[in-house]
C-alpha cells in the first residue's frame, strides 16, 4: 500500500507564501520547480534540476532526492542506477516558494551522470579573460575537473544518455 501523497497548500496570498509557514510551491506551466543541490559539507555546487509535485512529495518523506527529468519524461530517484544516492540534510525554499534548495550527502562521492562529482565542471571565460583568450570570438570551455569518479559506462552500460541532444 502506497503513502499518502505529501499535501502542498493552495496559494492564496503574497502574505501566506512569504511570510507564512505553509508550504505552497508554485510549479511552472509544465508542473515543474527548479532545484539546485548542493554538498552539504562543502557547498559546493553538484546538480541542477526539477521536481514535480510528486518528486518533491516523494524526497520530503523519504530524506532522498528525487527528481523529474524532463528528457525522459520520468519521475527518477537520484542514485536508483548508479548506487550515487542523495541523502537530503536539508530542503529550503525560497522566498516565492519557486525554487528548492537541497543541501546532500551523496553516496559514492558523485552526482554527475557523466562520472564527475559535479555537473559543473567546466568553465566559461567572462569579460577582460575572454577578449584575451577568445581569438576568432568562439567560447572555449576551461575544465575544472579533470578526473572522473566513476566510468559511466561501468554505471550504466552502452545505453544512450536520454539527456543529450
């Protein structure tokens, strides 16, 4: 037998969302939230992502993350696969109750299904770097990761990744 389904109240007024202590998110015109994860630890940036209601309803009971792909068109506990779970320390809201914030522990050491920690492992050069880097105007990437935790094709198989366009 199935849990009940986390209730999220109806938003009614400015006043209840921001400063009132009922949970009322507002998703999107595709149902969907944005969430950012972090380490617990570290703070240290490891995922972005989106939740629907019942993603968001499934990691408030169980303490692990879980989210809603939008490539797949899925519901997906994070680690289900790779064994990487997200144990949440803790969830936040901001203040128009439109964005969550989880703080995890990640088993494994990894978030990133392509075998870093992090899905942030590239960066973007900006401003005085970039006029001086970027010859013929195109953006070249500078990795800040370099070394995989995991090989994904150990992970997951040969399967094509569903996210990649």
């Amino acid at each position: 037998m199935a849990a009940d389904p986390v209730k999220f109240e109806a938003r009614v007024s400015v006043e209840q969302v921001e400063e009132g202590s009922d949970l009322a998110p507002r998703f999107d015109d595709r149902g969907l939230i944005t969430v950012v994860t972090t380490d617990a630890d570290s703070g240290e940036l490891l995922m972005q992502g989106y939740m629907n209601a019942e993603a968001l309803g499934l990691t408030i009971r169980s303490g692990e993350a879980h989210y809603y792909s939008r490539s797949r068109q899925t519901l997906w506990h994070k680690g289900a696969t790779s064994g990487f779970v997200q144990k949440v320390r803790e969830l936040l809201i901001d203040d128009d109750q439109d964005c969550i914030w989880l703080k995890v522990d990640v088993a494994g050491g990894a978030s990133c299904h392509v075998g870093y920690r992090s899905c942030f492992y590239r960066r973007v050069p900006t401003g005085p770097e970039f006029e001086q880097r970027q010859q013929d105007r195109r953006i070249e990437l500078e990795w800040t990761d370099t070394e995989k935790v995991f090989d994904p094709e150990e992970v997951y198989g040969n399967a094509p990744n569903p996210t990649v366009l």
